[in-house]
C-alpha cells in the first residue's frame, strides 16, 4: 500500500488545494522533502503585500536565495493607512527583485484588519494611490511591465495608474481589462487601450455616472442617463463603426442603459459571450431587449448570466423582456438574478426550463418588493417548480424564495407551523436530482418591530432548517439568509434586528439523542468554513449580490 509521500505529485498537488490555511501549509512543507517540493507551490502562488510594512522586511522576503519566488502567480498589495512613499517602495521593489515573466496578476486592494484575500480574488480596489509626479514610481511601473511580459490583468484607473503609462505598448499579453471610469480622460485611455489588446477576451467596466465628469468643460453630469451614454461613447469610440470586440466574458457595474444599451450593442459581439455580469445597473431591461431585437441570443454559447437590479430601482412587470432573452438560447450553467424589487427580472419557468439540462448554480432573489396584496402570487408555484427541477440533472447549488420565510408582522403575528403552500416547497426542492447545497432568502418588513429578535430569530431558522434537510436527503448544506423589503438601511429603534437578520446562517445535517437513547433528526448552524469542508460545492452560499464587490462567475482573473 502507498503511503502519502509515495503519491504521484498530481495527486498530492490535488490534496493541498483542499487546504485553505497558510499556516497548515508551512507545517505541511516543513515535514519532509517530498511534501515540500509540492506544498510550497500553493504557499507562494498568492502574494500578499502591506505597503505599510517595513521595506527591509520586504526586501528579505524578496531576497534571491528563496526558491519560493518563482510559484509566485498573483501579488494582491494592501493599501490601508499606508502612505505613498512606501506604496512607491513596494512597487520598486516589486519591478526590480520579482524573477522575470512569472506575474499573471498585480492588485491594490484596501483591506481591513479582519478581512482576507483568498486567491486571487481582487475585487475591491477602489482605494489604491500611486504618486504619479514621482519619476521613480513612473520608471518602476515601466520596469514592471518589461519584466513581467505575462502579466494578463492590468486595471485602468486614473488614481491607480499614471493614464501616461497606460499608452506604452506593453498589452499585448493582457488579456483582461479592469475599467474605472471616472471621466472621459480615463475613458478615452481605455478606449485607446482596447486598440493594443490583441489578446484581450475579459472585460470589466466599473463607472459611477453620479460622479461621472466632463474635465473639459468643467461641468458635472448629474444625469446618470446621459452620463452612462457618454461613458460607453468614449470607451468604445476608437472602434471602427462596422467593427465589434469579441470577448468571452464583459461585466458592467453602475450603468444605466437607458439609451446607452444600443452603443454596447454595436460595439461587443454578443453571440460569443460565455459570461456577462450586469451589475447594480439601472434599465437592465432595456439592454435584455435590444439584446434580443438584434437577434443575438439565438446564437448565443452564453454559459454564465449575472444580472443585479438595484434595490432603489422599483420596476413593474410591462413586458417579458427577461423570458424572451432567456427563451431564445439554450445552455446557462450558471445563473443569478438578484433583483428583490423588480419584478421586470423575475423569470418565468417557462423561460428557465430552456437551461434546465445544463443549469448547475442557480440563484433567485425575485420576490416583488411591496407587502401589499398577496404574496403568493409573487412566488414560483410549488407544482411548476417541482416540475421544473425534476428536469434539473446537473443543478447542485440552488438559492431562492420560499414563501413561508416572510414575516407578517413582528413579533404579534409570528408563526413556526409549516403552511401548506410551502410543504409543496419542500416537496418541490427534494425532487431536485443533483441538488447538495441550497439557500433560502427572506424578508423582514420595512414596518416590523421584533422585541427579542436575537432568539426568536435564531429558533426561527433552526425549525426551518430542520424541516428542509429532513425533506431533502440528499442535500448536505443549506443557508438561511435574511433580507430587507426597502432599500434603506434599517435604523432607529431597530438596531438589533438589523443586526441580525442581515447575517446569514448556515446548517448541516445532524442528529441528537435523547436520555432514553431515541435519535432524531436536527440541523446543526456551523460557520461557513466548517460548510465547506463538510461539502466543498457551497460556493453559492457565498454570493453577496449586493454588495459594491464585482461578481465575477464565470471566468477567473
């Protein structure tokens, strides 16, 4: 029999992936030689630098003689309270003491104290300053680019980088674009940008059109609609007007595509997409059908759709925009629709049983907004829905809204009896085939007052949870997560609710046994950690569609 150093190194290069922790990697490599040669290269794939550190001791990790340095793929750089000098520090040393052509990825990232970055994740960048009159940050930028020629994502950002080194020939490897557009200089650079992009298949657009200005003139575009139009506009205004981009992923934030839906129809190939994210846009409609009056989706290989709607966004229901663009093509994988108050993104089953074959992450956050009138008009019928997962082979993660998780009125009206429309729920949701890892999402009124809401709350979703792991044997991990019906943030006299039913809960399977030896069933709340090793097909659960990060699935930086 093999021991574990007797392994192939594929196999044992298979094992160290499933541990997270860098501590319990350097114990791993420090056990002996064969397990060295393998654990050292998921210790150092992913760099983590603080600028505000002591650069000698930057300088000693950088050193030569460390055989680590050449693993290394992706350099995250932290950027909280650290001044630009020693930002300007870290990028020097970086450039010139980094083995050459080993880069795939470098971001700036502002991190708290309790926050960690897992590789390679670098979505939240929005705070990274280099001194762009300092020569020797110019030259370092310069030196970087030369020597690490495999560098594939770069990020145009007026406060990231100087717009004059963005135009120096060094993108031909890139193939991945990160976009803050913050005024037309910037989006006039990327648009000059995209010009010397051979290579390029991933594009990221991140605008505020609040903030949006026109320097020029010296005015600022208060309207997010024309300033949304000016910014595609510039962006893509160096593109040949019979011309299209074709990229295998483009995701957009904080547009509104009112008017400027019609521009990005022209200027990207849709049809050959495999993932496109929407991103807290306003008008998401709007674009879903010029989409589709162009005829696109009908060729499309899309494999992955993100779409968040804006929470202060309220939208009725005027057309099928959405059904139509879901109908027309077949193939989604991965699909998540998080527009809690509009109920124009609310699919229909029809238009989703098109993916049913091939969906395997799917989340739902659909539920119109306003408490008045019936609620169970607002939701999938149990019936369809059982119909429709039953069709559903290869979904294992699936997030969505169950009927009886909304509060009536708190806590005078609160109710731990299963209804009878959310039995057929349960019924619906053990039918799914595939399914290991499921969410439910719910709402607490605008208008409710919970007096002790810590533990009703937390009884609440332990009662529910064990009915829907008792219903669904096959499921291993489930998440309960409350939201809000209104988009402002919960305040006042209702601090402690806010506190809580914001948090997310997660549950596995248990069983208890009482003094006379009789075992019975119960969901047991762990951490998300303990969830994953429990059951690693749980990325679902760690979906914040709301939050101001990109989500980006589908594809990978």
């Amino acid at each position: 029999m093999l021991d574990l150093v007797g392994l192939p190194q594929d196999v044992l290069a298979l094992i160290m992936s499933f541990i997270p922790s860098k501590e319990d990697l350097r114990c791993v490599y420090l056990t002996c030689k064969a397990l060295y040669s393998v654990a050292i290269v998921p210790l150092y794939r992913h760099m983590l630098l603080r600028a505000r550190s002591n650069s000698m001791q930057l300088m000693a990790a950088l050193n030569s003689e460390n055989v680590g340095l050449r693993h290394i793929r992706h350099v995250t750089i932290d950027v909280a309270d650290a001044a630009r000098p020693h930002l300007n520090n870290c990028i020097v040393l970086l450039a010139n003491l980094l083995p050459r052509d080993i880069l795939l990825t470098l971001t700036c990232v502002h991190l708290r104290a309790s926050q960690h970055v897992e590789p390679p994740n670098p979505t939240n960048a929005d705070n990274f300053r280099l001194d762009c009159n300092d020569p020797l940050a110019k030259d370092s930028l310069q030196t970087l680019w030369q020597r690490q020629r495999n560098l594939r994502t770069r990020r145009i950002d007026q406060a990231a980088f100087p717009l004059s080194s963005t135009c120096d020939g060094s993108f031909r490897n890139i193939t991945t674009l990160q976009m803050v557009i913050s005024n037309v200089d910037t989006a006039k650079a990327c648009s000059h940008i995209m010009q010397q992009t051979p290579g390029l298949q991933v594009l990221e657009i991140r605008a505020d059109p609040n903030g949006y200005s026109k320097e020029a003139l010296n005015i600022e575009l208060e309207d997010t609609v024309a300033a949304s139009k000016d910014i595609i506009h510039w962006v893509f205004h160096e593109l040949a007007p019979d011309k299209q981009i074709r990229l295998r992923a483009l995701t957009i934030y904080e547009l509104d595509f009112e008017t400027a839906a019609s521009r990005l129809i022209e200027a990207v190939d849709m049809t050959g997409l495999d993932s496109l994210g929407l991103q807290n846009c306003y008008n998401i409609v709007n674009l879903l059908r010029s989409i589709s009056a162009a005829g696109a989706p009908l060729r499309m290989a899309m494999h992955s759709l993100t779409i968040v709607g804006r929470l202060e966004e309220a939208e009725g229901r005027n057309d099928d925009a959405i059904d139509d663009f879901l109908g027309s093509f077949t193939g989604l994988k991965c699909l998540v629709i998080a527009a809690s108050a509009q109920e124009a993104l609310r699919p229909k089953l029809e238009s989703l049983s098109k993916h049913a074959a091939s969906l395997e992450v799917l989340y739902l956050d659909c539920v119109w907004n306003q408490l008045s009138g019936s609620l169970l008009d607002e939701h999938y019928n149990a019936l369809e829905l059982r119909r429709f997962l039953q069709r559903c082979d290869r979904l294992e993660q699936l997030v969505l809204n169950p009927p009886e998780m909304i509060f009536d009125d708190l806590p005078r009206h609160v109710n731990f009896e299963t209804k009878d429309f959310a039995a057929g729920y349960h019924i619906a949701l053990a039918d799914a085939p595939a399914l290991l890892t499921c969410g439910l999402v719910t709402r607490i009124p605008d208008d409710s007052s919970f007096t002790g809401a810590p533990s009703m709350l937390k009884q609440f979703r332990e009662n529910h949870a064990t009915i829907y792991l008792a219903q669904m044997p096959r499921v291993k991990a489930l998440g309960i997560e409350f939201g809000k019906d209104t988009p402002e943030p919960i305040g006042g006299d209702r601090d402690g609710i806010a506190q809580v039913c914001l948090s997310p809960s997660y549950y596995v399977r248990g069983r208890t046994i009482d003094p006379y030896g009789t075992s019975s069933f119960l969901a047991i709340e762990m951490g998300l950690e303990e969830v994953r090793d429990i059951e690693p097909v749980s990325q679902v659960l760690e979906l914040r569609p709301y939050s101001p990060k990109l989500l980006r699935l589908g594809y990978t930086l």
